[in-house]
C-alpha cells in the first residue's frame, strides 16, 4: 500500500520564521506525521528575514520560471529548498523579489501592515498550488496553516476542483487567532479571482465591508483545526454553526496525535464515501 501524502502549507516555519505558535507546529506537525509513515511536503514564504545561506537555500531551476498573475500582473515564481535540520524532510520556499525580499515579514518597522499584504497572499496561495502541479505529486491531505493560506481552500474547491491531481484531496484549514484581513479592502476580492470566477465567488470571504479571511477558508475547506485557544467573536460563530469536522484546540502536548488521528479519521471517511 502506498503512503498516505500530505502536503503542509504554512505563513511561517522554526526555524526559518517564528511569529508565532504557528511556527512551532509547522515545524514539529510534518516530522511527527512523515515519522508515522506518511509521506510530506512543506511550501512556505521565502521572507526576505530568511537567511539563505544559514539554512543553505538553493533555487529548484526545474521548478522555477512560472508566472503568478496577480491583478493583472505578471510575477515570476522561483522556488527555492532547504533540508531542515534535524529532519530528513526538505522544505520548499516560494520567492519573489517584488513581493518578498524586505527585511520584515507582515509589517514595517513602525509596526504599520504592508499595503500590498493581501497581493503577497494571492500570489503565495496561487503559487502552492502551480508548484504542487509542477511536482505532479497528488496529496490526499493539504492542511493550509494561518490566514495567509485561507484562498488555497477555495481555490481547491473551485478552479481546480477538475484538476487530477487535486480530486481526491482532503483540505484542512488550520485557524489562528491572528489575521490581517481587515486591512485588505474591497480591492482584495478582484485580485483574488482566478480562472474565470467571479468576485461573488469569493462572497464567504467578506462580511459587509470586512475581508473574513478565516470565515472564508472554514467555508471552503474539508475540515477545521482550532490553531488557537479563543477567536473573534465572528470566527467562532462560524465555527459553532459549522457541520464540517473541527477539531478543537489542543495543547502542546497533545496536537501532534490528535492531528494525526484527525487526518487518518479524514482519509477513512474518503474510503467509506467511495
């Protein structure tokens, strides 16, 4: 029987970034799970604080030379791969010089969002997905970690939802407590269409004249994972009110497993549903 593949998308990774408890499950979560016999994959942001030749990136040429279109613009991807130490598992790291080589990573030195946030989103979360084609590797798990994720869900659900390589895909979304949606603007829904979808598309992602980046990813995804310990009032009524699977919040002693147990839980009702 061959292995279970899982592909882990995270907004940071020990130890390349660490802004948070995102960091510190995205490292452990895909050695405990590639341990268990699982085969994985790790895509995440090349942040320009990332120093390349400390952790001994290199650029994947055979990966490299696509374009990303974000608001009508075209971006060149390149992929870069790191081994992560103390793991025998690589990490691949998507760059772009426009979008990713300041010295900061959300917000600039006096602590103010980047204003083209919500473009850096767009094109990261098209790009996993261009790469996971390029890879012509089909995972039967893809567990997005944090907000700058949250589109990979309905991208999955909806322009690709035909692709081959993404039929049998189970998509988790892991929820954190931070999020950087409110800054986006009525402008984010246009730059995040893709193929021939519409902006009423992407209607799970606003509320009002807010950007729900969160609520948007819950309503697209397979399945739930509570990252954090509480949510705004708004995420957790739409975690209340949903009849997906949700896997409540887990301490540091006991997500590795019940991470684990979820994706095997997920898997079998795949099995049985077939």
């Amino acid at each position: 029987m061959s292995k279970k593949k899982v592909l882990i998308v995270s907004q940071e990774m020990q130890p390349y970034t660490a802004l948070s408890e995102v960091a510190a499950i995205a490292r452990k979560l895909p050695q405990y799970v590639q341990e268990k016999g699982m085969e994985i994959r790790v895509l995440m942001p090349r942040f320009g604080t990332i120093n390349e030749r400390r952790h001994r990136l290199h650029e994947v040429v055979r990966l490299s030379g696509m374009n990303i279109i974000v608001d009508d613009d075209d971006y060149p991807l390149i992929i870069k791969v790191a081994s992560l130490p103390g793991a025998r598992m690589q990490v691949y790291f998507l760059d772009n010089e426009d979008f990713f080589k300041r010295k900061s990573v959300f917000e600039d030195a006096k602590g103010k969002p980047f204003d083209d946030n919500s473009d850096r989103m767009v094109f990261f979360c098209k790009g996993v997905i261009e790469t996971v084609k390029k890879f012509g590797w089909p995972p039967d798990i893809v567990h997005c970690h944090g907000w700058m994720t949250s589109l990979i869900p309905f991208y999955l659900k909806t322009a690709y939802k035909n692709e081959p390589l993404f039929q049998n895909s189970k998509v988790i979304y892991s929820a954190y407590e931070n999020s950087m949606g409110k800054d986006f603007g009525e402008s984010f829904l246009e730059k995040a269409t893709i193929n021939n979808l519409e902006v009423e598309d992407l209607n799970a992602y606003r509320n009002g004249d807010d950007i729900t980046l969160h609520e948007g990813a819950i309503t697209h995804a397979d399945a739930v994972i509570k990252g954090s310990e509480s949510f705004s009032d708004e995420v957790t009524a739409k975690l209340d009110a949903s009849e997906k699977s949700v896997l409540e919040f887990k301490t540091e002693e006991e997500y590795l497993a019940a991470y684990l147990e979820f994706y095997n839980l997920l898997l079998e009702s795949e099995v049985s549903s077939s």
